[in-house]
C-alpha cells in the first residue's frame, strides 16, 4: 500500500513518543524532523534512525514530505500550520487547534482553498477506552444520554515540566492545555455543543517554578488558572466541564456520562486505555467492561494514521479541523461567557466522529478502516 512521508516540527517532550509509535502504522513513516534548535532536531534525528534533520524552513520546502506534525508551542501553531500548508502539504497538529477563534478559521479557510487536510489532536477518542464507551452508548445501554461530567482538577505544570511557562501565556491555562482532551471525549461520546456558560478566575498572579531545570524562576500569569464551564449539547443533554490548575486534590471522577437506563464511568481522555465501568439502573454494583477496540497503550500518532488513511481514501478524517475548531470555539465561548457574564451560542459545529470498527488493532488497522469505511 502506499506509505505518506512525514516531517516533524518540533522536537520537545511530546516529540518522543510519536517519534517511538510511528513504526507501528503502516500507512506513513517520518522522513525529517525539525526544530528552532537544530542540534535537538539532530539528536531525535540520531536517536530514532530518522534520515532528516532540518531547519523548520527546509523542512517546509521538501517537496517530498506529504504531511507535518506541527509540536511546537500553541503561540506557533497558526503560523506552522499556514506554511505547511502554503508549501503543499497536509497538517497535523498538536492541541490547540491556534490561540484564537480567527487563526483556526484561517487555517481551515487556508487548507480548503488549498485541498489540504488538517487534523489535529487529541486522538486519544480513538482508543480503546473512549471507543468501548461510545460503542455502550450507540448500543443504548444506558439509554439516552442525559447528562455528563467531566473534572481535570490539578496543582499547575510548573512542578514537573522543564519549561512551563507557555503553559501559563495566551493559549495556554488549564482549559486550553487540558480542555481539548475533555471536551473531544464528551463530543466524541455525546455530539457537538449549542450553547456554553462558565466562570473564570486567576487564582494567582505570579508562579514559581519547581521543577529542576528553571528551579526557583517566577511565570506572569496571564490566563485564567480555574475554569468552571457548563455545556448544552445539540442533543438536549447537559454537561459540566471543571478544568484547573489551582486544585491540589479531589476525588471527582475523569468523566461519566448518565443516561435514561443507566451511567458510563468514562477512562481518563489523556489516556488510551481504561478501565472503563458501566452500571445499569437496577445493578447493585458498577461493572467493569472488557475493551470492545485496540489502542489501550499510549498510541500518540493513531490520528496520524487515520487522517493518512483518510488522505490515501479521499474519505473525512475523524481527526478532522473542524472537530478541533468546534472545541476551540467552546473554549473560547466558556471564557466569554465567564467576561461578558451570559451564555455563548457556538459559531461552530462539527460532525459527531465516526466509531472505529470493533475489533481494530495495530494488526488490522488499515485493511479494518478500510473495509469498514468502503
């Protein structure tokens, strides 16, 4: 079958493991890899047999790689996205989509004028948890969805991450860096959103930074840091989003989603895998359920692969730009509606993505996708 080349931008921490994941899909490889610092391009380069390390220029202007990986920082996202595709080639993006509801507009604008795709992540509603629990909804066994929740409540980034400060700039805050995992899953499992609320605070101005590298550094804090959202569903049902940097403990569930017969205990969506729990109306205890689909391990770059498919198939990609920018367009609207205090009526949509076939793994991923798609 046809293999797509593939260039990364970017070789920070998230790099890794696309970098180790790529040699299990069959339907593209990584030719190139790039990054503001060439000898750190070089060192993945060495470190994972890749054949290229570039400029992010000369990366751009290789006239065969077909798609880009764009790692970098969200503040370079549009920016990336816009040269890649300006040069010919399809782009595949880590979350968020941009910063602003404009610049994503503009990609995706850009990309059709062009003939291109974009996709974007997260992907990690490919995998086996979040598919098993859209596969129990779609089979009406908690009946029809009613309700969801979903919690991503923790301390801040700066006691682990090397360079944290981004992390707290525009594009950053715990809505946009951890949001898009939440709000992906709760579409994927319940369908594009109508009408969103919220409130948002800055809990702290200033952070200081504890992790080993910058140890002692101060970050502005720029973004709100608490973020309170509720979220009206095209289908009726109701959702409440908290996402945080300022929580030092809780014992709130990831996600669960209640229904007319029933609730799903939905895996954490920063995962792939499980363990997924269901509990019908009249059952005295939660069920834990088996995996209906593969991809339970850390499977960064199943999208890749399933927009690459999309690509060689001339069909929609499930990791699609829009799915992306209608999260976007939450995230913004959840922040809006916390400023100007009333709801926020989403400008956006998007088509509910597909479920996977069951039964799809590393093995048969492409020749399943394929007859199931055909």
């Amino acid at each position: 079958m046809n293999k797509l080349n593939v260039g990364i931008i970017g070789c920070g921490n998230i790099s890794k493991i696309y970098l180790e994941n790529a040699s299990r899909f069959d339907n593209y490889r990584i030719q190139a890899v790039s990054d503001i610092v060439l000898e750190r391009a070089q060192a993945r380069a060495e470190e994972f047999d890749i054949p290229k390390a570039y400029s992010t220029e000369d990366l751009l202007k290789d006239p065969t790689i077909d798609i880009v990986i764009n790692l970098t920082i969200p503040a370079v996202h549009k920016e990336i996205a816009m040269s890649a595709l300006e040069n010919g080639k399809h782009v595949y993006g880590e979350k968020p989509l941009a910063v602003t509801r404009e610049e994503g507009k503009e990609i995706l604008d850009f990309a059709q004028e062009k003939g291109l795709y974009v996709g974007n992540a997260p992907d990690t509603f490919l995998g086996a948890g979040i598919q098993t629990c859209k596969r129990l909804i779609e089979d009406g066994l908690i009946g029809e969805p009613i309700s969801a929740t979903a919690f991503m409540m923790i301390p801040g980034h700066e006691r682990w991450h090397p360079d944290p400060a981004f992390y707290y700039q525009a594009g950053g805050g715990p809505m946009f860096d951890m949001g898009p995992y939440y709000l992906t899953a709760l579409i994927a499992l319940m369908g594009p959103v109508k009408r969103v609320t919220g409130s948002a605070q800055t809990t702290y101005q200033e952070r200081t930074i504890t992790s080993k590298e910058k140890y002692g550094e101060k970050i502005r804090v720029e973004v709100p840091t608490q973020i309170n959202g509720v979220l009206d569903f095209k289908n009726g049902a109701v959702g409440s989003i908290i996402t945080s940097f300022d929580t030092w403990h809780h014992r709130l569930p990831h996600i669960e989603i209640y229904g007319t017969k029933g609730s799903i205990a939905v895996p954490d969506p920063n995962t792939f895998g499980g363990p997924v729990y269901l509990r019908k109306k009249d059952d005295k205890e939660w069920q834990e359920i088996a995996f209906t689909h593969g991809f339970a391990n850390n499977s960064r770059g199943l999208g890749v692969a399933e927009m690459a498919d999309a690509i060689l198939s001339k069909r929609k990609a499930r990791t699609d730009g829009e799915l992306a920018y209608h999260v976007l367009d939450i995230m913004h609207g959840i922040h809006d509606a916390s400023m100007n205090e009333k709801h926020y009526y989403t400008k956006s949509t998007c088509t509910q993505p597909e479920s996977l076939p069951i039964g799809i793994e590393e093995s048969n991923f492409t020749s399943k996708l394929r007859n199931s798609d055909n």
